[in-house]
C-alpha cells in the first residue's frame, strides 16, 4: 500500500494516533479531524516526514510534542479546535515552508519566544 496519498479518517471517535506503516512515506494528506486524539506524539515515530496537508482539529489534543518538530509539512496544518494551552518555541522548526497554520478556539495561554521563528512563507493563519 506504498502508493496511498490521501488518508481521511475524520469522524472515527480515533482515541490514538493510527499506525501508518506502509504509507508513511508516500502519503501527503493525513486528515484526523473530528476524532478523539489527545496524545499526537506517536506521529514522529510514524515514518512522516515530509507532508502536504495534516488536519488534526476538532481533537482533544493538549500539547504539541517536542518531537513534532521532525516533522516537516509544507502546506496546511491545523490544530483548531484542540485543547492546547502552549506553543513551545521550535516545535514547527521543520515546517518553515508551511503557508496556513490553524490554531484557532484552543486554550493557549502561552506562546513561546522563537514558536515562528523561520516560517517566512506563513500567508495564513
């Protein structure tokens, strides 16, 4: 199944990061929204590395992973809808070439120095 781009899995009641292996390396639309997500850090160890577009809104994540920051997406993220309270500096390191960046109705108190530090190509957000 190495030749799989788009996974949509909106609306599964998900409680988990699913396991990729055998498409993680192909896929370029990963499509989360709507589940019951609250621990996102397994996507590092996924096999992701490179992506277009992952939706993660409407989940009830609460943190952004240090090691998120392996992973590069380079067109659309959202993590609206969530229940994250910080913005750690870094955590988007890799995905400097992103152009929209969701993070709208969460619980963010706190917005580390240096969270955006390198995203010059943010058009939306």
């Amino acid at each position: 199944m190495s030749f799989v781009k788009g996974l949509k899995l909106s609306g599964n009641h998900l409680t988990r990061f699913p396991d990729l292996k055998g498409i993680s390396k192909s896929i370029q639309l990963l499509d989360l929204s709507d589940n019951r997500i609250r621990d996102i850090s397994p996507i590092a160890q996924s096999g992701i590395e490179d992506i277009l577009q992952l939706d993660l809104s409407y989940n009830r994540i609460v943190s952004i992973p240090d090691d998120f920051k392996k992973v590069k997406i380079f067109v659309y993220l959202s993590f609206s809808n969530n229940q994250i309270k910080k913005i750690p500096a870094g955590v988007l390191k890799a995905s400097s070439s992103l152009l929209q960046l969701f993070l709208q109705n969460n619980e963010i108190e706190v917005i580390e120095k240096g969270s955006f530090d390198g995203m010059t190509s943010l058009i939306g957000m």
